[in-house]
C-alpha cells in the first residue's frame, strides 16, 4: 500500500453533499471546538479526518501545525484536535492534540 491516499470509499461523502451540508457542518463546528475522528487519507501536506458525530464533514489537518519530528498519523488512526477555521474549499481545519507543543 502507498504510504500516501487520497480519502476514498463509502465512508466518504461525496463532494457534493459535503458542499450541501456546508453551512451546517459550520454551525456544528466553530472555531475553537474540540473533535474526535479517524484518519481517512494521507498526503504530504497533511491528513483528511472524517470526524465523529459530523458524518458530512471532512477536516484536514495540514502538516504546517506538525512539530518538526513528528510523523503523520496512520490511515484508520483515532485521532482529536481543535477546529482551526474552515476553508473555502468545504474542509474544516483542525490541528491536532498530539501536535500541540508546550509552546501553545
């Protein structure tokens, strides 16, 4: 398996409901809020989180939030963080727990 995937599958909504439920999705999310969710996709600039309770929703937490040394998180991982903002592109983005630093 290559080490970096795109988020596909049925567990992924497509991109059409994502934009339908955007504003929603917004509500549901504010920046500051804490979520929960699972690594569904890898790439070199971060990873895509289908977050828990928010079945429309995709976060991505991008590696510019990464402490230098530390490694991306696996596909399937539980992973939780804090929404950073929302993006124009319908993705929520977050950074996650474990990459905070003392730093914060």
């Amino acid at each position: 398996m290559d080490e970096y995937t795109w988020p596909a599958g049925h567990e992924v909504p497509a991109a059409e409901v994502i934009w339908q439920s955007w504003e929603t999705t917004v509500a549901a999310l504010p920046v500051g809020a804490h979520v929960a969710g699972e690594v569904i996709g890898r790439q070199r600039f971060g990873i895509f989180i289908r977050i828990d309770g928010v079945p429309d929703a995709v976060a991505l937490a991008e590696i510019t939030a990464m402490p230098h040394g530390m490694q991306l998180p696996a596909l399937g991982a539980s992973v939780e963080g804090e929404v950073l903002g929302h993006a124009h592109n319908n993705q929520v983005r977050i950074r996650l727990d474990e990459w905070r630093t003392s730093a914060d």
